[in-house]
C-alpha cells in the first residue's frame, strides 16, 4: 500500500526511524516498528521508556523530529485528517467527563467522530450491550467505577468503527474481575479484525499478545512473539524456593551469577556459563543458614525475558 507521495507502507502500523525529543531528553530513538493488520500488539519498558510517547506519536498528538509514521499506510505527519477516522485512543488517565452520563458521554464522542444521528442510537446501543454498561446509561461517569470507566472510555472509542485501537495501560488500575473483563472486550474485538496495539506494565498481558516490542530508553530492544522471545534466551534459569530475605542477602555474595530476581514467594537465578552450579549455589546457601526448600533449573519466564533484554542493554550502554 502506497501513501499520497508513493512510498510503500506496512499494514496497519509502519514506524520508521523515529526520534522524538523534548529538550535535552530523547524518548524515542530511531525506532522502526510495524504492526499488521490484525495484530494484538504489546508495548513493555520500564517507566519513562517512551511507549506512551510512542503512542501519541502514532495518533499524531505528537510530531516527530525525524523518520515517519504511517497506518494504513497513511503518512501521519502529511495526512493526519485522512487518518483520524482510523483510530481510536485511550489514554492511561480518565479522560472523559465526569459530570456527563454514560450516554453523554457517548452522544459526544460520537459527535467528536461525526456518527451520523440516524447511526445514532442503533449503536449506542450495541455499544452499551458490548460493554455491559446498558443498566448505568443514566449514571454520572465519575459515579463509575474504574473499570466502569475503562469500558466506557473503551466504547466511546468505538463509535467510529477503527480499524486501529491505540490503548495506554487499558487495564491499570481497576480490580481482577474488571481486568478480566477489559480483556475478554479486547479479545472479541480483536477477533472481529480490530488491530490493537497496547501499553502493559503486567507481563501476564503481554505474554497473551501475539507480538511484543520490548522498549527501553527510546530504543527497540526486541520485537517478536512472546514464545519465540523465550525460546530465544540463551540463559539459563534456576527456581529458588527458600526465606527471601536471608537467600537475597546470601546471593548477592556469591560471585559468578548473573542475575537474582524475586518472583513473589521465589527467586529465579540467571545462571552464568562458567558461573556457580546448582550444587554450589546450594552450598553457599546452606552455608550461611538458609533454609533451602526447593532449587531446580525452570523454564524462563516472559518476566525472565524482559529483565534479561533489559540487563543486556544496561551492559550495552556507554559509561
């Protein structure tokens, strides 16, 4: 698919070399990404990574200072009206209003994306039906609650029919029933050919995407889906189950490992080639007191994934 200049595009996102600066700080750093169509994408990184700058970039909120962005194979920065009435945005922060009702809100942002009156109230009402927000229709929206308020931001973004959903942390914020059910909205209209692209700080949502873009400082660390990321790490990981807060304090004297995570009540080891064996660590920890319960060699983690990507550019970085 060509853009109004000719140049080819991917499907439904295409970003290439993008940089994006504010001041002396860069939060995007020639980053190439594409998202075909039909695709449930994750965004991950740390804090300040720049997912978010990076979806605000791709609405077009934002311009960058160098590279191009299109969807649908529509030049953003030349064409932003041509691509409005593919999108649809949440942002991670309440944005609608407030003292408006359900269906208030929803007659506005219909009107925002020029729903004709006749197309109306059929669907508002399938809209309403979808999200299960039929019997709050009247309710004040800051009388909702906050995964009430998701689902309704979610709808009113939906009016339009986007080909493309850009969603910030949908699910950030709102209790495990409601985050179940966020996710069970997102699953049907994605099979129903939605493209979804989303921030995620939970790697249990991440792992459920079909491509995951691991970012960090601006950059592209990895981009791929959840299980070729895993099977793709080269190290090894060993489960701890033992007191926390004695086995921390003991691993981090033993040198050779490369790398101790606590994972709830666990901890996972990265293993280093020529590092510590099993036999050793346990020794150690035996050792210094620790009362040992279980240490054996585990599958990774996404989570072991992304702690190790991001370990990697942390040793990468220039000092």
């Amino acid at each position: 698919m060509n853009d109004a200049g000719g140049r080819a595009f991917g499907d439904a996102v295409d970003v290439k070399g993008v940089s994006k600066s504010f001041g002396a700080t860069r939060a995007i750093r020639d980053l190439d990404l594409s998202v075909e169509r039909g695709e449930l994408a994750g965004l991950i990184g740390p804090d300040g990574a720049g997912k978010s700058t990076l979806l605000r970039l791709i609405i077009g909120l934002l311009r960058a200072d160098a590279g191009t962005i299109a969807v649908a194979g529509i030049d953003v920065a030349r064409h932003p009206y041509a691509v409005k009435d593919k999108i649809g945005y949440m942002p991670q922060h309440f944005s609608l209003y407030g003292d408006l009702t359900v269906a208030e809100n929803m007659k506005f942002f219909a009107d925002l994306y020029g729903v004709p009156r006749a197309r109306f109230e059929e669907r508002k009402r399938e809209l309403l039906g979808f999200s299960a927000l039929g019997p709050f229709e009247g309710r004040p929206a800051r009388n909702l609650s906050g995964g009430m308020q998701k689902k309704l931001a979610l709808a009113c973004n939906l009016f339009h029919t986007p080909e493309l959903l850009l969603l910030d942390e949908p699910t950030t914020g709102v209790d495990p029933v409601s985050r179940l059910e966020l996710w069970q909205l997102l699953l049907e209209l994605n099979r129903r050919g939605v493209t979804i692209v989303m921030t995620t700080p939970y790697m249990d949502e991440a792992a459920r995407c079909r491509k995951v873009a691991l970012i960090s400082e601006g950059q592209l660390l990895a981009c791929d889906a959840p299980e070729n990321l895993i099977l793709g790490m080269k190290d090894e990981i060993a489960e701890l189950v033992a007191p926390l807060t004695p086995a921390l304090r003991s691993l981090k004297t033993l040198p050779g490992l490369k790398g101790v995570h606590p994972f709830g009540d666990r901890i996972h080891i990265v293993l280093a080639s020529g590092g510590p064996d099993l036999d050793a660590i346990r020794a150690k920890l035996e050792s210094d007191g620790v009362d040992v319960r279980s240490l054996r060699k585990i599958r990774p983690s996404f989570e072991d994934v992304f702690l190790g990507l991001g370990a990697e550019h942390e040793e990468g970085r220039p000092s």
